[in-house]
C-alpha cells in the first residue's frame, strides 16, 4: 500500500493518445530504416506496396486501416461475439493511419543518408512502436486491432499477454514473408528483412519491459466515465 502511496497517477485517456502517437511515429521511422518493417504492420505494408503500383493514393497508412477491418471482422467470427469497443477499433485504426502517413512525410524531409542514420531510425523506431503498444496495453479505450487482438485473445482464454503477443507477431512476419514472396518473388524482399526478425524476437520482450517500468511508477487511472462503453 505505502509502495503505491508513491506512485504517481497516469489517466488511462492519456496512455491512449501517447500509444497511438509513439506507435505511429515508431512504425514511420522504421520504414525509413530500410531494415524490414515491423512483422505486426508487414502485411499491411506489403499490401501497400502492391496495391499502390496500380493505385497511387493507397498510402501506407489506408493500407493500414484496411488491414485492421479485416481483422477485427476475423476476431469478432472466432470469438462469436462483436462489441461496440471492436468498432471503434476501426476509429483508432484511421486516427493512426493519418498519423503514420503524416510522420513519413514529416520524416521524408530529414537528409540524414548512411547506415549509421538507419540504424538509429531502426532502434529508436523498434523503442517507439514497443512503447506505443504498451501505453495501449494500459487504456481502455478500444487500440489498433493488432493490440485489441492480443487482448482479446489474452482475456478470452486467460494467457499471458506478453506470450500471447510474442505468439502473433511471429506469425505476422511469416504472412508478410509469405506475401512478399507472392508479391515480389522469391528473390525480391519487400518489406520484411532482417529487422522484420529482430523485431520479431524481442519485441514481446521490449513491450513487457515497457510494462513493468510504468507499473512501478505509476497507478493507471480512468480520469473520464467512458470505460462501460468501451467494454460494451
């Protein structure tokens, strides 16, 4: 009791905003990286690159939220059930898809070049989406559908998060080396490459990392009366 007497309070609302923020930024610096996207959003960024040879206003981040429809649509037919919070999933979904494709533009402009600059976009961009996805771990307000699978599928069958997330991005980046091989070949990587492993490894890791820091530190509160509707 003393230990949380001195923690400080952190509003669930807030940790939404960060979350989206962070992960957004995060996922725009590690396409400038070069390296291989992240395994979760790889899908997604393969689709994008298809999709926009044809169509050159599908951007990466409508690609995104197409993705996530997709997906919640597959979630609410597994589970049998569909809540108000999965719909508004789709609202995070568009809110983070126009920030992504605004932090690329943003991020398009800076001159950096070289390997050095790649790999400190890759690392700090691994950083950022691991502590975006962990801010959304702590609201309560409806996340990315990635992350609104992963709780969904924590809470339904009583797992641990950080295991159940390891689980899915593993198997997101064997669908995003499926579909760049669909897509561009055998021989022709598009979007997944070493980073998309690296990621896949220790991301789990670096999000439950994230997790206990905030939790030693701060008490996780509501500062607004809207969780009933999200969990309707």
């Amino acid at each position: 009791m003393l230990a949380d007497r001195k923690k400080r309070t952190f509003y669930s609302e807030w940790a939404y905003v960060l979350g989206v923020l962070t992960l957004a930024i995060g996922t725009a610096l590690m396409e400038r990286a070069d390296f291989g996207m992240s395994m979760v959003v790889a899908p997604a960024y393969l689709i994008h690159l298809k999709v926009s040879q044809y169509l050159p206003w599908y951007s990466f981040g409508i690609s995104e939220y197409f993705f996530q429809a997709f997906l919640i649509i597959v979630l609410s037919i597994v589970l049998r059930r569909m809540k108000l919070g999965y719909l508004f999933s789709f609202v995070t979904a568009v809110i983070y898809g126009t920030i992504l494709d605004l932090s690329m533009t943003a991020i398009g402009y800076l001159s950096f070049s070289g390997i050095l600059a790649r790999v400190v976009f890759f690392v700090v961009g691994i950083l950022f989406c691991s502590m975006g996805v962990s801010f959304l771990f702590h609201t309560y307000i409806s996340p990315e559908a990635y992350e609104l699978v992963v709780k969904e599928v924590t809470s339904k069958y009583k797992k641990n998060i950080t295991k159940v997330k390891t689980i899915y991005d593993c198997t997101s980046c064997l669908v995003g080396i499926l579909l760049s091989f669909l897509f561009f070949g055998l021989w022709h990587f598009q979007g997944v490459n070493v980073g998309t492993v690296i990621t896949a490894i220790v991301n789990g890791w670096l999000i439950g990392r994230f997790g206990k820091f905030w939790e030693s530190h701060y008490n996780f509160r509501d500062g607004l009366k809207w969780r009933q509707f999200f969990e309707k």
